[in-house]
C-alpha cells in the first residue's frame, strides 16, 4: 500500500510539473499599444505644469497615464515664443527640456511647437516690432530658430515651423498671409513667403533631420484656406525650400458641421510629396446648465474624433495623430470657450467613448506592423 501511495504521489508530482504555469493577464491595451508601428499617437502637454516633477519611479497618475497611452508628446505652451524666449537674448528651457527629458525616459517621440506665429509673443517682440524693419525682423527670427531647433537637434521628430499663418474667410480681407497680425510677417510684408521659406531653411540647418510642417487650423478639409496652404507649399517647393509636411490641428466643435474631405484633403498634400498630420485634436461641445454633456452629445464627439484617426490612417503619408491634452482637467478649452468636456477622458482620466472609438480604429489598422508604406519624402 505504501508503495502504490508512493507512486501516486509520484505521479501527482509529474503531472504538476508538466502542467503550464500560471498565465499572467495580458497588459491593458492602449493607444499606443495599438497604434501602427508608422503613426505616433500623442498629446499636448505643459512641461512647466505637469513635468517638472518627474520621478520615473514614483510618477503621478496623470504622469503615468501620458506614457502609458502615447509615444509622442507635443509641449503645448513651453516651446512658444513667450515661455522659451521671454526676453530679447534670454532664454527659458526648463519646460521644454522637461518634455523632452520625459519623452526620453518613457521611449516617446517630441513635436516641436512652434517656431513662426503670431501669438503669445512676449511683449518685448510686440514692442521691438513696431519699428523692425524686415532686416531686423529676420535677424530676431533666424537667431531664435537657429537656436531653439539646434538645442534640440536630434530630439524632435516633428517641428510646427510656421504656425497659423493664413488669415480666415470672416477675418477682414479674407484668407491672406497674417501681413498684419504676425510681427515677423508684418516686418516683411513686401515679400512674406521669401521669410517663411526662410524660416525653413534656418530650422533645417540647425536640425536637418527633423520633419518641418505648416500647420492651422481650420484646415482639415478642402476650403480657401487649405487652397491658399496648398498653392503656398507648391511656391515653396518650386523654391526649393526644405519643406516635409502639412499639420491640420483637428480643433472641432459639435456646434458645427464635419467637413469630409479630410482624407481628401491630406491626399492631394501628400502628392506633392509631403507628410500630413492631425497635429491638435480636440472636440468640444456647448453643455447644458449641469455642465454635463448629453448622450448625443457624447455620441457624436466620438464619430468626429474617430473620422479625423481614420482619415489620417487611410492615408500613409500620415505620420501622427495628437490630442490636445488627454483629460478635460487639462484642457484649454473652457479658459478660451464657452464649452467643454473636448478630450478623450474626464478630469478624473474615465474614459470616454471616444477614447474606445480611437483604441478600435488603431487596432483594426494591424497594430506593431502597419502595411502602410509611406511615400519618400521631397528631399
């Protein structure tokens, strides 16, 4: 008997040691888990607000959750004009090197933002510019690109290099070059397209291998804006200037319509041989009393951002997809509209079912081994 006993528990032991070992539960799929190996998926962020106080190993929720869904980042403020060069010859890189040192040790790529605009200018250009002549206005921007692009040379995949340049159909005169608005434009108004190519040239200079866009809004889909942007890149080009990609910023609100034309729209840009990119994404909404959407609401805010993913993945030359800020805690919409609930998670990181229409569209787009094959770039 003690020997059949001793078999038995031989044989128990056998069986144990062949059985499989316990399967630990798959990870959490995220946006960027799911992502195409060829689209970066990202976000808007301020460094100075959320990443100064970085600890890898002990980071907050928002931290944690921003490296876990994303592989881009974008500076939202800490590259502009009036945060990194707030007086003439002084500069502030604590925020934007944040972003960088953050997207660095979570394995993420940067979008440079932005370079030539004509807002949040610190006020020593708003009152130098007023006298600049055109030699003067280029010199002040070729130091400024010159320098920020070459401290960051090697670090930034994409840079918004002219930011917001055209002028809408309501403002006065229509959609034109912002000969009025933006300083540098202003200074050189004679001939404004020979500083923008300008501009370019300096960025590529100082950096040679990062991707430099155009970028607007309003300019998702085939309208007079986009028109004049694509007549204004094919001067570029003729030009030889060092130009890779278009940026449509995907700031939408449900109080309007949805233009369909998007993906049309990035087509004809990507024939001339440039790459595209939904570069700020968010969609807003009007809320009732109780601040809360509705269900239609909802509804429909995730149709608008999943148009503007599929848009982009339909197209190869596509080669990001960011949001303006993930969580409505960090959204700058309501300090500027008055709407709301625009990102793709609560102020308490819930997420929505935008969330879940984006997390879809990445998957069904063969995640880790996107087919898509992009066309070479220009140069």
């Amino acid at each position: 008997m003690r020997r059949v006993a001793a078999v038995a528990t031989s044989a128990l032991a056998v069986l144990a040691l062949s059985a499989p070992l316990a399967q630990a539960a798959p990870p959490e799929e995220t946006l960027r888990s799911e992502a195409p190996r060829d689209l970066k998926i990202g976000s808007a962020v301020w460094g100075q607000n959320e990443l100064l106080d970085y600890d890898r190993k002990n980071p907050t929720e928002f931290q944690r959750i921003l490296a876990a869904e994303f592989n881009s980042v974008t500076p939202e403020n800490d590259m502009k004009w009036a945060e990194i060069h707030p007086e003439p010859g002084v500069y502030d890189f604590s925020g934007a090197d944040a972003v960088v040192a953050f997207a660095e040790a979570n394995n993420m790529e940067v979008r440079g933002h932005t370079l030539l605009w004509h807002s949040q200018n610190p006020q020593w250009v708003v009152d130098a510019s007023a006298t600049w002549t055109c030699e003067e206005a280029r010199a002040v921007l070729e130091e400024h690109i010159t320098t920020v692009v070459s401290r960051y040379a090697g670090q930034i995949y994409e840079w918004d290099v002219a930011n917001e340049i055209f002028q809408d159909d309501w403002d006065t005169g229509g959609v034109r070059l912002r000969t009025e608005a933006n300083p540098f434009l202003k200074a050189c108004a004679e001939d404004p397209v020979a500083l923008i190519g300008d501009a370019f040239r300096w960025a590529d200079a100082a950096d040679p291998e990062a991707l430099l866009f155009l970028n607007d809004y309003n300019a998702e889909g085939i309208n007079n804006k986009t028109d004049a942007y694509y007549a204004l890149v094919q001067e570029l080009l003729a030009d030889g200037v060092p130009i890779d990609g278009f940026g449509a910023q995907g700031h939408l609100s449900l109080m309007y319509g949805f233009d369909e034309s998007i993906q049309e729209n990035f087509e004809r840009f990507a024939a001339l041989g440039l790459k595209v990119a939904i570069t700020e994404a968010d969609v807003r909404m009007p809320l009732g009393e109780d601040g809360e959407p509705t269900a239609e609401q909802i509804a429909l805010q995730a149709e608008r951002y999943d148009a503007m993913l599929v848009a982009c993945l339909n197209v190869p030359a596509c080669t990001s997809f960011t949001v303006w800020g993930f969580d409505d805690g960090h959204s700058w919409v309501p300090g500027v509209f008055p709407e709301g609930y625009a990102t793709i998670m609560t102020e308490e990181f819930e997420k929505k079912p935008a969330y879940y229409a984006l997390l879809e569209s990445l998957t069904d787009a063969t995640p880790g081994k996107s087919p898509r094959t992009a066309p070479g770039l220009n140069r």
